[in-house]
C-alpha cells in the first residue's frame, strides 16, 4: 500500500506541475503579445500645430516596433486639462498614452491646480519624444525686419503691440511673459486654441507677432510668408537669426519637451515594452529623415531619465509662475 500512494503521490505532483508549466507557457505569450490591438494616443492641442505635426510624424513609423498602429485622438480644450484628465482617467493597461509637454505636465500644476489629477503622481514618462525650440515670427510683409525693429515699436506703443499664443501658461504663453520679462516691454496676448491657430492669427493680419517651431514654419518661411526674428537658446540654430541670449532673453525660455506617458498604473512590463519601441525607433532611418524634413530634432530621452528631468522642472518652474504671474 505504501508503494501505491507514493506512487499516487509522485503521479498528483507530475500532474500539477505540468499543469502550472502548461499554464505559464499559455501565458507567457499572452503577456509578450502586448499590444494585441491599436494604441490610442491623445494629444491636447488643436490639429496643426507642433505637437499634432510631430504625432503624426513618429506614430507612422512606431507601429514598426510594436506591431499594432497607435492612433492620434486630438482633444484639445481647457488649455490641455481636458485632455490630460481623459488620459489620467483612462484604464491602465498600456492602450491609452497621452503626447504632452514640460508645460502641461509640471507648470500647470502651479497655475491651474485641480482636484481631478496631479501629474506627476497619475503619470509615468515613456519617452521623450524630442524637444523644441520656440521662434517669435512675424509675417513676411511686417515693417519689423529684425527682433530691434519690433521692440522699438513696442517701447513706443506699450501694450498696444498683439501676440497670438497657444493657450494661458502654454508654451507661447509662457515665452511672451518671459521675454516681456527680460526686455521690459509689454505686449497685448491674444489666446488661441493651440500652435495653429495663433498662427493663422498672425497669418490673417489679427495679430502683430506670434511664436512658432520648427514643424510648423519650414514651409511657410521657405514660401516666404512667415520671418523668424529670434529664436530660443543660447546660440543661433538659424543663421542670421539671433537666438534669445544674444537678446538679453533667458536661453531657457521657449524649450518644450515633448513626452509620452502613461496612467501610472499600467503593468511594468507594458511600460517596458513601449520604452523599448521607442527605444528601437530612434535607429530607423526614415523616421529621422522625416523629422529633419520637418525641421524637428530627434533629441530621444528615455522615460525613465525623463522622470528625473520632469521633477526638476517642476521646481524650476513654481519660480517662473509667481514671477509671470506678478508682471
């Protein structure tokens, strides 16, 4: 008898070990197939603009690496709150990110606080993306040839001068009460829902001035529609184009980070999968032609380095609010 429940015993523990075996082999793959099925992405801007043109640009060749298409899903509205709360109250489970930026994600958290979400407690970075490099622009019929031509006229009519921006405390925003700032001139902000409608503002003659990036004034500039008079930075990325440092302009202001993230609950390995697909974009070669095509750099920080920068901007950033917001 002893012989046959041992032998009972070896069978039952045969069985259940396979048994976890053929389990875990059924969900090994069920887990590694992530993402089974599209990704949506939601972007909290007007189409046109920067971040909608530079969407476009890396969920074409993204799918590549993950083998389901990401699809953009615009929302803009509430200066990028309605956007940002759909993503934060998304489920987490890795098929819904948010494409958002330095400002929206630690700035506003000083200027438009709320009881729905906190940013850097609902969301996690996937990648940066790249970042850009604010332009003030102005028609390519405006008396104002160079950056000295406009602010003289704006030393002489103080408030009268209109500038379009892309949203209160948005990048634009934010750009025009940092050069105001620094320059001691002031300016009349007219707000608009995003990049591209500011600078169609500036395009129908309803504004003076306007900001803009690179992927969204290469063709205008080329046609000759558009003139960059400065640019963010402490040094030129245009020739003859003086960069804001060499204006007495803070090199710091007018840089956006453009990131993906996630509700911060999603699965880590889920996390590590996009990181990876992100990762793994950064060598194919049309994806960087078609950003140089655009003017857009393809400056890729991992999310997980990006943790680190988005909370030391925030710090940075609690400064610039009290110092805007008291002009």
């Amino acid at each position: 008898m002893a012989n046959v429940s041992t032998f009972l015993l070896r069978v039952t523990r045969a069985v259940t070990t396979s048994g976890v075996l053929v389990m875990m082999l059924v969900g090994g793959p069920a887990l590694a197939q992530y993402p089974e099925r599209p990704i949506t992405l939601i972007t909290p801007y007007a189409a046109g603009g920067s971040h909608d043109l530079n969407a476009r640009v890396f969920t074409t060749y993204i799918q590549r690496y993950l083998d389901q298409p990401v699809v953009i899903k615009l929302v803009p509205g509430q200066a990028g709150q309605k956007g940002t709360l759909e993503a934060v109250q998304a489920p987490p489970d890795g098929y819904t990110l948010i494409f958002t930026d330095n400002y929206r994600d630690q700035l506003y958290q000083h200027t438009f606080r709320n009881r729905h979400y906190d940013t850097t407690a609902d969301l996690i970075s996937v990648a940066r993306v790249n970042y850009g490099q604010v332009g003030l622009i102005v028609r390519g019929d405006s008396p104002y040839q160079t950056w000295q031509d406009f602010e003289a006229d704006a030393r002489a009519r103080p408030g009268e001068l209109k500038m379009s921006h892309s949203g209160l405390w948005a990048a634009f925003f934010v750009t025009a009460g940092q050069v105001m700032k620094d320059r001691g001139i002031r300016l009349r902000l007219v707000p608009y829902r995003g990049g591209g409608p500011a600078k169609a503002a500036l395009l129908g003659g309803d504004v003076d001035i306007s900001a803009g990036f690179p992927s969204s004034l290469v063709a205008d500039v080329e046609a000759g529609v558009i003139r960059i008079l400065a640019t963010a930075g402490s040094e030129r990325t245009i020739e003859d184009v003086p960069s804001f440092a060499e204006l007495g302009i803070s090199a710091s202001a007018g840089f956006m980070h453009r990131a993906v993230m996630a509700p911060r609950a999603t699965p880590a390995d889920r996390i590590a999968r996009l990181r990876a697909a992100f990762a793994e974009l950064q060598d194919d070669p049309d994806y960087k032609a078609a950003m140089a095509q655009m003017g857009e750099n393809t400056e890729y920080l991992d999310g997980e380095a990006y943790e680190d920068e988005r909370r030391a901007l925030g710090n940075e950033y609690a400064e610039l609010a009290a110092a805007i917001a008291a002009l």
